[in-house]
C-alpha cells in the first residue's frame, strides 16, 4: 500500500471519529499543531525518525506531547506511532484538513505579498474572494520580498501572479522570443 493511500485512510479514519463526536473543528485546529511539530521542531523530528529510540519510548513521549498541544489528537498520534506510521503524521494531517474543508465547502487560499499586508487589506481581499466564489474562504498570508510589488493568489491548484517580479519573467520570456 502507497504513502498516498495510508495516509487517507487515516485521514477519513480521523474525520470519520472526530464527526461522530462532534469536534471536527476542534480536531482541525489542532491538526495546525500536529503540523507545525511535524515540520518545525527538531526534537521532535528526531523521536519521530530515530530508529534508536524503542516504540514504546515514542508512544509514551508523543502522548505527552500531544496531550499539551492537541488533546483530541493525542490518542489517534499514539495509534500512528504504534503502527509504525509515525513519519506519516504530516501527511495524514494535511489529507484530514483536506477533507474537512472539502466537507464544509471552504477554500484554501495562499497570498503572497512583498511585505506584510495591515489587517483592513487582508479583510478586504477575504472579502472578495469569499464573494466571488461564494464560499468560505481560509487565506494563509506569506512574506516574499523577491515579489518586489504586488502579489501572487494560488486558490487550490490555479495560480495568479500579478507580482512585479511575475511581471518581469514574461516580460523577459517575449524579449527572448523576439531575440531568438
């Protein structure tokens, strides 16, 4: 069986139980928390990937860990963990949210922008998008100072790049084309 494949199937697994209970929202917040772990905390990269350190030792740090970060998921990581799945949280993660979103018809939407946008054009621009596709919009803002000005949508897979920098690259690509 795939990584794809197991990891959805937890996934659904994991919406499935959290719909039952009637905390998908909650389940969904904390999955940010299992996320951000996964990606950003060396330590805990490090138990999860060791091959030195005994399963049990793993089950019983990661529930700790999850107990204080994302309660309701701390039983379903200790299951991943004790089935070996443990380098798959990440991505059974991301297929949960994914799904969830899928569920209550929101979008996820990624703008990125030279410099950081004040709250009244972040509003705004949650505004139009949630207008124009008359859905629930859930934007992530990021920092790229190689934009230079502008900036870039990318909604699911479509991207649109209105950045000077974007600008520039097709600029660059007609004069090739001529020159050639």
């Amino acid at each position: 069986m795939d990584q794809g494949r197991i990891t959805l199937s937890y996934a659904r697994a994991l919406l499935q139980w959290s719909s039952d209970k009637g905390v998908e929202h909650e389940v969904y917040t904390q999955s940010n928390s299992v996320i951000s772990l996964v990606k950003n905390n060396s330590d805990f990269i490090l138990l999860l990937q060791s091959t030195m350190i005994t399963a049990s030792k793993k089950l019983r740090t990661t529930q700790l860990v999850m107990e204080k970060t994302a309660p309701l998921l701390s039983n379903f990581v200790a299951l991943a963990v004790k089935n070996g799945r443990e380098n798959q949280l990440k991505g059974i993660m991301l297929n949960y949210q994914k799904l969830y979103r899928d569920k209550h018809g929101i979008i996820l939407a990624g703008v990125e922008s030279p410099a950081d946008m004040n709250s009244k054009n972040k509003e705004g621009i949650k505004k139009f998008l949630s207008n124009a596709f008359n859905q629930k919009i859930e934007i992530e803002f990021a920092i790229n100072p190689s934009l230079i000005g502008g900036f870039v949508l990318t909604i699911d897979d479509k991207l649109l790049d209105k950045s000077v920098k974007g600008e520039l690259n097709k600029l660059q690509k007609k004069l090739m084309g001529i020159v050639q």
